[in-house]
C-alpha cells in the first residue's frame, strides 16, 4: 500500500492528516501490518488533553499490545468509535476508514519535526531492513 | 549472542512470505499470510507446519523401559510398539523439567522421545544424568535432534492429503499410535499426534529429506486448502485446544495436578521421579485449580502471567491468553485458589490499568467432536 502524501508520520508509525487548526490521527499499513489481526482499540476520551508524544490509546493484536502516541499535541474532538466496534478495520484500512481521532491543534509549528511520506518510505527501508 | 539455529526449512520459509523470529534460539516461522487466517485454515482445510527446532531422543537397551517408567509420569508398560502416550518428566518436588512424547517404535526395539525445543539441552542433561546414576539400568540415551526433520501436517483435510503420498494406509491408524511409512519417497516414522485440536500426523523424516517431504505434502495439499503454518497459530489453536505449553500452564513451580492433567500422571504404577511429592500433594489436598475464562467485557487480550482478581483480590494468574479466532472471545487459561474455581463462577482479569470482568467456562475451549 502506497504511502499518502497528504500527511506527516511519526517514527513510531502514526500518521496526522491536517485540516486547519483539526488534525486526524491514524496508524500507518506498515503498523496495522506488523501488528498482524487487530482485535482491540482502546482510544481516549473526547475532550481529554494530551502533549505531543503522549499515549493516546491502545491496538492490540493476537500477537501483542502496542501503545500508541500522538504525533500533535492536541484536545480530542472526536474518536473513532467504528474501530472500537470492528478493530480489524485498522487492518484493512487504516489509512481512511480507520482514522482513530481528531484534535483540535495547540502548536501547528510540532507537524514540522515530523516526516513527509518519501522520508517515511525511506525511513521504513531502514527499520525494515528488507 | 549466538546466531538462532536454522531448520532445512528456513530459506523454503522465507521463500514463502514468512516473518521469521528467534524462537527458543531457532529461527523459524512466526506467519505467513497471519494468525488468524492460518488458524482457520487448520480448523477447516489443513496446515503444514515446520517442527524441526523439537528435540529428540532415542531410547534403547534392555532395560529402557524400566528406565523410561522411572524417568517419566505415565505408564511406559502400557505401549505396544507403535503407540504414543503424552507424558511428562518431573523434578524430584513434583514440578515439571519437560512435558514430551513417548513413541515405542513400531518396528525394532527401543523408544524415541520428544521433547520441546526450549528444553532441550536440560532435557538431554537431565536424561544422561539419570541414566548414569542408574547403574543398575543397562539402558542407552541418545541424543538425535541433528538427524532428524519434523513436520506436521494438521487439519481435517490432513488425512486425504497424506492418503495421497504414504506408501501405506494411514487412515485406519488410531489417535497416539505410530508407523513407519514412506511419503513421498522419504522414510518417515508417521505418528497420529499433533497440537492443534485437530485429526493430523506429525511425521518424523532423515534430517536430509526434510525439504523434499515438505514440498512434497504442500504441492499435494495445495487443492485441498492445505497453507504453511506459523509459530503463531500454533499457539493459538493449542490453547483453543487446551493443550499445555511449558513454561505456561505447566513448570517447575505449576506441577501437574495444579495444572489439571492428572491423568498423565500413574501414581501406581511404581516409583518415579516426582512421584512422591505428588503423593504427598495428593494427600494434604491440592490448593490450586486451573480453569478455563473468557472476558464478558471488552478490555483486550488476557496475556500470560496478567493476575486474577475476585472482589479485588489476588487469586491468582494467567497462563495462557489469547483473541480466540475460532470463538470470537477473549479467552484464557488461568491458574487459581481452588476455593474460587467453578465453571460460571467470575473473575477479574488486571489487564494494564483495569480489572476486566470474565466468567469461567468449560476446558477445552474447543474440541473437533
């Protein structure tokens, strides 16, 4: 799956799609793919005020938990219920019906230090290492 | 740290879209396409599965069942050639060194033994040792992992798959018994055991013909649904089964009548390693249960080693979890206080920050009849 590239990613394989001051937050197919069958999501509360970096969530799999982390400082407006209800979504479309939240941004300035789609592909080469 | 161990299989793994883990110091398969849809494919066509990091050992001489009843907790006499028993090797206290399989060859003298790849060097240890001190048994221990393959090949659709290529019928062969066959042109001792939960062979081959036998059961499997298998499902479709891992539902600290498997265990038929720990436990009365839960809320996977609560109080843990692909539930092997053992009866699973409630059920949480 090709890597969007209307959107910024972390190195820890979130992805936060920008609309003016609302960003959408989602994992990656490089995540949703290492984690393998997705059978849990845990996600915060509307309203709840998270720092960048912070965990906002969980995806588990058969295989493993894995926290995961906001790319954006933000307080959420929204969360996406739908993955709650049917997580293996996040496997089969994690880049569109599988966005996770949205924020309302405190410091646009923090999409700055993270990745454009070429840097992310180039930075999955060399995790990946395959 | 060392480089894992490689079966003859690995690169045919690679070739064949695996991700590859360390497991156990061996470098073997974790999924192919992924656990779930592997897990399906055993439960309703057939899965083929690379075995070749279990170990095993070959024991022969004239008192090797005299030794093998010494050593192990079920009874050895019982086997006419070409039967298979589970079994177990116990510590002096009664907790678990090795859960194996005892083969007696259907052919010739002598019993072959498997055991789990994590144990493998302390097994051995464990095997030599005690055949040394014997040294009123004239009985020989032989280590023979290297020359041997193992793969198994499991699922309902396994017995028309292995009718194809066995120079010998193995349809008429009953669960836990075993026969020297030749498939595919590769000299196999071919045994009716597996661990999955369903019917299935699990075929021993010349560690040299491990690639041919492999690609020979996968190319004849391939109409009848037949996929490669990872570590993943594997376990997976073992706990759905109940069957215990090491190091999980049984250890040096969970002894076997904790752990519910009482019937591997033949107190009388005379004196073995364990055996009188456990009869001693037997007497006093035995404090811990293990059962059998799913979740009744969501909160996500119950994993090895979480802690049971009930009404907020550590009662004990969790052995074994997992999403089960077959039920669609959150379920997992548990082992606690006896007092509070009951099938329906609650229980809280700490998963990270929340007690999640669960309900005992039923074990096995599944079963092919």
């Amino acid at each position: 799956m090709a890597v969007p590239t209307d959107r910024k990613y972390t190195k820890t394989h979130e992805w936060v799609l920008v609309d003016g001051d609302v960003a959408t937050i989602g994992i990656t197919d490089y995540a949703q793919n290492e984690l393998g069958d997705i059978t849990y999501v845990e996600l915060p509360g509307v309203g709840d005020d998270l720092g960048q970096s912070d965990s906002f969530g969980i995806v588990e799999s058969v295989k493993a938990a894995s926290d995961i982390y906001m790319p954006v400082a933000g307080e959420v407006t929204e969360a996406n219920g739908d993955t709650e209800d049917a997580p293996e979504l996040l496997n089969s479309s994690p880049y569109q019906d599988a966005w996770l939240i949205r924020v309302k941004l405190s410091d646009a300035a923090q999409l700055d230090a993270l990745m454009d789609a070429d840097t992310y592909e180039k930075y999955l080469e060399e995790e990946g290492g395959h | 740290m060392t480089e894992p161990k490689r079966t003859p299989l690995a690169e045919r793994h690679e070739e064949l879209g695996a991700r590859m883990i360390d497991f156990s110091g061996w470098y073997m398969p974790v999924q192919y396409t992924g656990i779930v849809d592997e897990h399906n494919a055993v439960r309703n066509a057939a899965g083929l599965f690379d075995l070749g990091h279990m170990g095993q050992v070959d024991v022969d001489g004239p008192d090797a069942l005299a030794y093998l009843q010494y050593m192990t907790t079920n009874d050895v006499s019982k086997l006419a050639p070409g039967d298979a028993q589970y079994s177990m090797l116990l510590y002096p206290n009664g907790g678990v060194v090795d859960d194996i399989i005892v083969y007696r060859r259907p052919t010739g003298p002598g019993y072959f033994v498997v055991i789990n790849a994590a144990n493998i060097d302390k097994d051995v240890s464990w095997l030599l040792e005690h055949a040394e001190a014997r040294d009123d048994l004239d009985v020989s221990v032989k280590h023979v992992s290297d020359d041997y393959g193992m793969i198994a090949i499991q699922g309902p659709h396994a017995e028309a798959i292995v009718e194809e290529l066995s120079s010998v019928d193995l349809a008429d062969m009953s669960a836990f018994s075993c026969r020297d066959t030749t498939v595919a042109g590769v000299a196999s001792l071919a045994a009716r055991t597996g661990y999955t939960g369903e019917d299935g062979w699990e075929f021993y081959c010349p560690i040299d013909d491990t690639l041919a036998l492999w690609n020979a059961l996968l190319e004849a499997g391939e109409p009848h649904g037949l996929q490669p298998i990872g570590l993943g499902a594997r376990d997976t479709l073992r706990l759905e089964a109940r069957m215990p891992l090491y190091g999980n539902e049984i250890s040096d600290t969970i002894n076997p009548l904790e752990a519910g498997l009482r019937w591997v265990v033949k107190l009388k038929k005379g004196d073995f390693i364990g055996r009188d720990a456990l009869a001693a436990a037997r007497e006093v009365g035995i404090s811990r249960r293990t059962v059998g839960f799913k979740l009744v809320e969501r909160g996500g996977v119950p994993r090895s080693h979480y802690d049971v609560l009930v009404d907020g109080k550590s009662v004990g843990f969790v052995t074994s979890g997992t999403a089960s692909p077959t039920l669609g539930e959150n379920i997992g092997i548990a082992v606690i206080d006896k007092e509070y053992a009951g099938v329906g009866r609650p229980l809280e699973i700490a998963i990270r920050n929340r007690n999640v409630k669960a309900e005992q059920i039923k074990l096995p949480f599944y079963s092919r009849n």
